[in-house]
C-alpha cells in the first residue's frame, strides 16, 4: 500500500520590510503588462493603495485601480472586478488588503481566464484553464489566502460563503511586507493573528499533518505567542513583519494538513455573526485543551522553539497556559457570550460541527457529547 503524502505549494514569496518595491519586477516576471489593482476603499483612503501605485507609476507600468472589494465580497464584487479587467485589457491581478480583496482578486482572475460566472467554480477543480496570474499583498497577518488554493467568497443569492479550491488558484507571488501593516488598528490585527495561531494549532493536531506541515506550525505558533502583542498593539515593524511571515508559514501547513478542532467548533459559529478569526480565537484554548492528552508531543516542540525545557506533557500544557496569558494580556477575549450563544443553540451547533468537512480530522475524536461540553465549557470558562 502506498503511503505516498503530498506536499505542494507553487506560491513564489518576496518577503521582508520594503519587499513591496518588488512588484513591478514580480508583475514583469509572472508576464503582466497590465495589472488590475484589487482592494477596498478603506485601504485606499489610508494611503496604502498609494504604496503600490505609486511603484506602478514610477516604473510606467500600466494598471487599472478596482478598488470596490467589500467585506465579505461575492459573485457581484468578482463579476465587477471582471468588467473592469476584461475593458481595460488586464492580463494581470495585484490583489491587495486582508482576505476579502485578495479573494476577490482570485476570484476575477478565475473567472477572466475561463469565462461563466464565480458559481461556475465553487467546489473542486472546475476551471478548464489555469487563472491570469495573481499577485497576493496581505495586509493584515491571518488568512493567509496568499498561499492558498482556496479561495471563499459570498453566493449572495443563498447567503453562502462557498468555497472554490483548484490548485492552480494558488497565487503566482505573494509578497510580504509588514511595512503596509503600520496603520492597520489593534483589533483586526488581534483578530486576524488569533485566527493565524489557530491555523499553526490546528495543523499541528490535524490528523493530516505530516513532517513538513509540522515544522511550518510549530515554528509559526511559537513567533505568533511571542510576536502577536508586539505587532498589533505597538508600532513595532519588526514584529509586524514577523507576523506576517507567521501567518503566511501556518497557512502554508494547514493547507496541507487541513485544520483541525478549533476551525471545527469556530465554523457554526459564523451564523450567530460571530466573525471567523474572534470565534475561532475564543475555541482555540479548549480546543487545545481538549486535545492535549493525546496531543502533547506534538504541541511539546512549540515551548522547546521558545526556549523552555521539560517533558512533553510539561512543555504541551506550558503552551496552553501561554495562549491564556496572551489572550488575557491583549485583552482578547477568552468565553463565549451568552447573550449570543444561548442554551438553545448548542444542540444546533454540535450537530453543524458534525457536518463539518474537517470534523473528522481532529487527532482525538470529538463526540457530540464532548462537543456539547467544550461550547458549555467556553461559555463558562470552567
Ligand atoms: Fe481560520
């Protein structure tokens, strides 16, 4: 029988404060000779926009500016977005900002190259051809969707966040400069960094992981607990950029090994308007907890890369009590809201748990009943 595993990810990464000057000589090299900028308004009208342009002017490389991408942004936004690329003669996208506009901008790729609308390709491997080729510029440090091949945007007519995963949305480049994250507030950043350690965790107890994706998640999990406050709360670039690296190498391994209990209990958690990265955040403490008598040589490496010393049952459960210190000393916060998630919707929320697509990639098997106990146990912080 073979035991042959996949590790795959084609992303080419400039990284490093200032490594957005790279972007004409990216662009020129992936082919473009017209880019169409993708982003939201926000970001234009706080100057970072302006970070990429102003390269693209300097070096009279032609663009189009669509920077109509809203949050949570669909088949409308991708549909618009094409409009624009196909008129102005784009054959190139520089999708900037935090999740939403570089979805977006691999949305309109897509559906540029190969025609229909975004439906067309939610699911698996649908597109006949390959994308135009997509430069990814996270500007926040935690979906990491700059190296990934999934690509989640809104079905508006359904109110469904569907998802459209084909190996050749992998972005052409993703750059990666903390630099562009100087004015971006505390409490997305917290949110998305959050999110980020959930995506380093998750890999490492996913039953998919592998030596390759736990190198990438052990190393991401320890620079987020030591960078995470540094790089939302101050100023400080430094953190800021290795952050970013952070976010981007978790990725890079649940993208892999896919997530595992944290984005289980996270995800029905979304339709009680609690947003990805904050829902996530809250479960990832009991999800650890939860999973650390089986999981402790795998979270051990993670306080080891911190410098401490013990047995791995030692070292696992001094990571769980430096996630705790984190959250309390970045004032996220650590239970559920009971106003929010009431009683009645537990039994609803396990049983959509169940129906997850990674439910069952959990290292230690969650039953419904121990699911009903981590949501009671979250609302309480027992
Ligand atoms: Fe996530």
């Amino acid at each position: 029988m073979s035991q042959a595993k996949l590790f795959f990810m084609p992303t080419r990464i400039v990284h490093g404060l200032g490594s957005i000057a790279a972007v004409v000589t990216q662009a020129r090299a992936a082919g473009g000779t017209k880019a169409c900028v993708c982003t939201d308004a926000g970001l234009t009208s706080a100057g970072v926009t302006a970070r990429v342009t102003d390269l693209l002017n300097e070096a009279e490389f032609p663009y189009v500016l669509f920077d109509q991408v809203e949050e949570d942004p669909g088949v409308r936004t991708v549909a618009a977005g094409v409009d624009v690329f196909k008129a102005e003669g784009c054959d190139l996208v520089i999708a900037l900002g935090g999740g939403s506009p570089m979805c977006a901008g691999k949305g309109i790729a897509l559906v540029a190259a190969n025609g229909g609308v975004l439906t067309d390709y939610e699911g698996f491997n649908k597109a006949a051809k390959a994308p135009y080729p997509v430069i990814a510029v996270p500007t926040t440090a935690g979906s990491g969707t700059e190296v990934s091949k999934v690509t989640i945007l809104t079905d508006e007519a359904r109110s469904f966040k569907m998802s459209i995963l084909d190996e050749r949305t992998y972005p052409t480049v993703a750059i990666l400069d903390g630099g562009l994250m100087e004015s971006l507030p505390a409490w997305p950043a917290l949110v998305a960094g959050m999110d980020a350690l959930a995506h380093a965790l998750d890999a490492v107890w996913s039953v998919g992981a592998t030596d390759f994706s736990d190198g990438l998640a052990a190393a991401s999990a320890a620079t987020i607990l030591q960078s995470l406050p540094k790089a939302a709360l101050t100023g400080h670039l430094g953190a800021k950029q290795r952050m970013l690296e952070a976010s981007t190498m978790a990725n890079m391994a649940t993208g892999t090994s896919l997530p595992g209990l944290a984005h289980v209990l996270s995800q029905p958690l979304g339709r009680l308007h609690l947003s990805h990265g904050l829902a996530t955040g809250i479960m990832l403490p009991y999800a650890m907890e939860f999973n650390l008598p089986v999981a402790s040589a795998k979270i051990a490496p993670v306080a080891r890369l911190l410098g401490e010393q013990g047995d791995d049952a030692e070292l696992a459960e001094s990571v769980l009590f430096r996630l705790w210190d984190l959250m309390d000393a970045v004032g996220f916060p650590t239970t559920l809201d009971p106003a929010v998630v009431t009683d009645d919707e537990i039994p609803l929320l396990v049983e959509q748990c169940t129906k997850v697509v990674n439910y069952r990639l959990n290292v230690r098997n969650a039953s419904p009943a121990d699911l009903e106990r981590l949501y009671r146990k979250a609302l309480a912080k027992e």
